[in-house]
C-alpha cells in the first residue's frame, strides 16, 4: 500500500477535501451565527390582499416574536408558522424567509359569526364553524354578534344549521340571531323580530325531513296568523307534528291554577251583588258560573 503512490495520492486529495469542507461548515456556522442575521424584521400582509382588520404589530410581537428561535439559517418554518398562528385573530399563517434578517408573514384573519356559550368568555366562533378565543368588542366593531351554542364538537352542525334557517324565514324577512343547539339535539332559535322558535329534536335524516315540513307550515300559515292574532308574537313551538303554538305578547294566557283562583275570586264578588238583587235574579248559582266563565 505505501508503495503505491497513485493510491496514497487520492488518500491525501480525500483528506484534504475533508478538511476542506470542515473549514468550510465551520466557516458557514460562524457566518450565521452573526448578529447580521438574526431576525430583525416581520413583513405582515392578509392572504388574498387587502387590509388587515384586527392583526397588528404590537399583537405579533407580544404574542409570536419571543417564540422564534434562530435566525434567518436556522429558524424552522413550520415552529415558526405555529408561532404566528397563536396571534389572536390569525385563522392561519404562511411564513418564508426574506434575505438577510427578515420574514414575509402572510395571515388569514378569522371572521367572527357571533359568540359561542357564554357570551362573556371571551369565546367567539367564524364562518366555518371553528371557535377561538379574541377580544369580543373586537368583532363588534365589524358587524352584529350573533349568540350561538351547542355541545362540543356541534360547533359546525350550528353554523350550518344557522344558514338553513336563513333560508327558511327569507320569505318572512326575518333572520336568526341566536341558535342553540341542547344536549338532547333540541333546535331553539331567536329571531330578529324577537321571537323565540322550538323546533324540536334533530337526530336523523327523517326528523330532518319533518323539522323542515313543520317550519314550511309555519311560514305558509305567518299572514294569516299576523292577520288574526297581530305581529307581536313573541313564541312559537313548531314541535307538534300536526300543528304549532303561538303566544303573542298582546294576550295573556293563564294557568290552571291561575284560572281557578281567577274563577274563585269572581264567584266571590259576585255573590253579594246576587243577594241584593233580591227578585232580579234568583239564581246566585248560575251568576258564579258566568263569571267563571267570563274570566276564563
């Protein structure tokens, strides 16, 4: 081996290759670890163009920047994405390397819908069904909150069923402004005119159907309630398979209970007025059950 020059030859053009290389990555660590390259500087822009309503500077740097580590060699894109992404009001976040100490950060903002559960805990859900926490008085700068809430994981099945329920009381020009969706699958919903909806349970394709029949029913039978009962009505239960209820904020229905004290009460009143009518009216029996009547 030693006396083949060829091959020793191509050992030491192999050894000096080596260290070579390893002077040149040191080289290369040491130039990116210089103060030159650390990132210094954040370009925001929306995804899609146009302004950016709610995402700032100051929100990105309270929020994202003490997240990143490394600079411009050594930042992971994808620590550094997720970073941006805890920003309030940031949906999702690209984010590329932009020479020699910056990052061009593209952001989707969410759009609120309204508020989920509590309408103080700060919780608000967007357009495609998916809830993040953000300033509330935020979004009401951008238009009306709707109030919606269901169980976990209905986060969807709510907001599609608010678009379903537009739809259905177009012809009423009325629309929803708050859904709820109870543990049982039960539908429950207020309008802008301020009535309040029961729609009943909601667990299959077949009380789907029959949900959608009621409300057709209802809204086919709206001229001639308004007609009769007057456009202040403020309850509606759509429940029943063969019809609906209404309570009007005009009309005030009693219970039985009530009735009866009403009744009682009545009867009472009327009794001396019986006695002294003397010959008028010799029957105080059938007075009371007028009067029973009457305020029932």
């Amino acid at each position: 081996m030693w006396q083949n020059a060829r091959l020793l030859n191509l050992i030491a053009s192999a050894l000096y290759a080596l260290v070579a290389l390893m002077a040149l990555g040191a080289g290369l660590l040491w130039l990116a670890q210089r103060p030159v390259f650390a990132i210094t500087h954040v370009e925001l822009t929306a995804m899609g163009g146009g302004p950016l309503r709610h995402v700032n500077a100051p929100s990105v740097r309270a929020n994202a920047l003490g997240k990143l580590s490394g600079n411009f060699f050594t930042l992971d894109l994808n620590t550094a994405r997720q970073a941006f992404e805890s920003v309030p009001w940031v949906r999702h976040a690209s984010v590329r390397r932009e020479w020699p100490n910056g990052l061009a950060v593209q952001v989707e903002e969410h759009e609120a819908l309204g508020t989920w559960g509590n309408a103080d805990s700060g919780r608000l859900i967007n357009t495609y069904g998916e809830v993040f926490v953000a300033n509330t008085a935020e979004a009401e700068e951008d238009a009306q909150l709707l109030a919606l809430d269901g169980p976990p994981e209905s986060e969807e099945d709510v907001v599609e069923k608010l678009e379903t329920m537009r739809d259905w009381f177009k012809p009423l020009k009325l629309e929803p402004l708050a859904v709820a969706l109870s543990g049982r699958y039960a539908w429950r919903a207020k309008l802008s005119n301020g009535m309040v909806v029961e729609f009943g349970r909601e667990q299959n394709d077949e009380d789907r159907a029959a949900m959608e029949a009621r409300v057709k029913r209802f809204v086919a039978s709206w001229p001639q309630l308004t007609e009769q009962w007057g456009k202040q009505i403020d309850y509606a239960d759509l429940r029943y398979p063969n019809g609906f209820a209404i309570r009007t904020a005009s009309v005030r229905f009693l219970t039985d209970a009530q009735a009866a004290a009403a009744a009682k009460a009545a009867a009472k009143a009327a009794a001396p007025q019986a006695a002294s009518a003397g010959n008028t009216n010799n029957n105080p029996t059938r007075l009371k059950s007028k009067n029973a009547e009457k305020t029932r």
